[in-house]
C-alpha cells in the first residue's frame, strides 16, 4: 500500500528483497493470517501508536519455511518449518509477502504434521488468548466470562480457559451457540439483557472476564464480576483502568508461540479458519475481517 485508506488500496507489487540482520530469520511465506490490527494498519488507525513507513507491507502472523539466518541465530536453521507473530517497533515490513525478515525472538517451530496454514493462523490471537488469561490469572475452579467467544481470539481463550481447569461462559450470536457448546463452553447472547443471562448461569458473578469487544460489554464488566473478580481487555485502556482491569497488547513470546503449536498439533487446540485468499486477494481478505462476525481466522496463502 503506498497509502491510508479501506482495503481496496493494498494491491501486489515489488518491494526491495528483506535484509536479514545478525539475529533475524529469513522465511519463505506459505501464509500469514489476517487479524483486525492488519485492517485498523491500513485504515492508519495506529499511526499515533507506531512509526509508519510508506510503502507499507501489511501483516503481523506468518508461517513458511526458513531460507536464510543472520550470523548470531541459534535457535532456527535454514530448511526449518516455523511461525511467527512478527510486530516489531515500526510498521512497513509486513508479511503478506513472499518473503519476510523477522527477529528471532518471535520465530517458533513448526512442529511436524501441522500444515502451514493452521499454523499461520495462531500467533497474534493465540498468543493475545494466553497472555489476557494471565493477566486475569485464570486458573482451575474460575468461572470464566469470555466475549466474542468464536472470533479469532476468543476462540483460542475459550479452549485455553477450559485447558487450565475453568468453566467457561462465552457470548456469540445464536448461530454460534452449538460451537461453543461443542467447546464446553456455555454460549450467551449479546445485547440487552446480557448481565441477567450471565447471573442466571453465574448468580454470584464470574471471577475473571475476557473482553474483546468493548463498549456495552466492558461498561457491564463490574455488574458481571464477583467480589475478587478479575478483567483483562484488550479494547479501551481507558475505560480498562476505570474499572480496575488490566490492559493487554500482545508481545511476540517465542517460547509461549512454541507451547501453543504443540498443543494444535496435538489436537488439544483447535484452528478454525473462517476462509482463505491467495496472496493477490490480500485486499480482499482484509474486508472480509473487517466486516466483523467473522468465526475464526482469515488466511492469506502465497
């Protein structure tokens, strides 16, 4: 993209080879999913949060194959299968791409038997799940509220949630109930009445809420908490520490990357992948997140 604007103005072109720098990775893209930030980058909502450089490559999540390391990596070698969740301190060397340089202390393995793609979808949502769940230190016995339950993120904390031993209640549109259900989990619906359909399977209150979406949902948090009870957002700093919560911007974390891999490769995590676009169709996959209700995760394969 070569400016601000709504999807239409990402376009393919040729940029100049990536540098690898002494503790970088080189990747050969196999795909690299689309998260709600990538559509806010290239609307320019985030110019007053990060450095922006024109022309701009978007993207934050890939998987692919290592072709070339900088002369101090240790950890990754050429030839290796890995992800990455690839947000650095400025915005320009994105990842819908061909290729792409990344730090190494964002680049996990890709364990064997799990495709490209699958893996393409987890690093930023899967790692926003884990870290908002630790900053709610949600541990077994917790009744668990999280919103948007089926999106991107909420899909992994609602399974992540269940793994440390909590019980889950996750507000989803109807069409979305049987999924959660499926998950263990106790589906609400949105809107009015929100607070007394969470009373009524939680009557004393939850002990940690996941918010993902703000506005009503965030303002309701202190009516849904019990005495004790806990917030993590990732919407609204602001209105987060009016309320008493905590705020959270994902950080890359190789070794937590690494951790939650294993567990899809395992099938005790499970990707859903709303739809896939080829790499040319990189503007089209970025309207389709920004439409919103999207369940799961879009994916752009090259």
């Amino acid at each position: 993209m070569t400016e601000f604007g709504t999807p239409d103005v990402v376009h393919t072109g040729e940029v100049d080879e990536p540098i690898v720098g002494p503790d970088s990775v080189l990747i050969d893209v196999a795909a690299a999913s689309v998260n709600p930030v990538d559509w806010k980058i290239v609307g320019g909502n985030l110019q007053g949060a990060f450095p922006h450089h024109l022309p701009l490559v978007p993207g934050w999540d890939v998987a692919g194959t290592v072709l070339a390391v900088g002369p101090a990596v240790r950890e990754v070698a050429v030839g290796d299968r890995v992800a990455a969740y690839d947000r650095e301190d400025h915005v320009q060397h994105g990842t819908f791409a061909e290729r792409t340089a990344v730090p190494v202390r964002a680049v996990a393995r890709v364990p064997d038997g799990l495709e490209l793609v699958q893996a393409a979808a987890l690093p930023l949502a899967g790692l926003t799940a884990e870290q908002l769940l630790d900053a709610a230190t949600v541990r077994a016995g917790d009744t668990v509220l999280v919103h948007s339950a089926t999106g991107g993120v909420g899909s992994f904390a609602t399974q992540l949630a269940q793994h440390r031993g909590a019980r889950v209640i996750g507000t989803a549109s109807e069409a979305n109930h049987d999924v959660l259900r499926a998950w263990g989990a106790q589906p609400v619906t949105y809107g009015d009445g929100l607070v007394d359909r969470v009373r009524a399977l939680a009557p004393s209150g939850v002990d940690a809420v996941i918010d993902l979406i703000g506005g009503d949902a965030l303002a309701a948090t202190p009516q849904l908490l019990a005495e004790g009870g806990r917030l993590a957002a990732v919407t609204d700093p602001e209105v987060v520490a009016q309320v008493g919560g905590t705020y959270v911007f994902v950080r890359p974390d190789a070794d937590m990357l690494g951790r939650l891999l294993t567990r899809v490769a395992d099938g005790s995590l499970l990707v859903d992948i709303a739809e896939t676009f080829p790499l040319d169709r990189a503007g089209e996959a970025l309207a389709r997140s920004a439409e919103g209700h999207v369940r799961g995760k879009v994916v752009v394969t090259v």
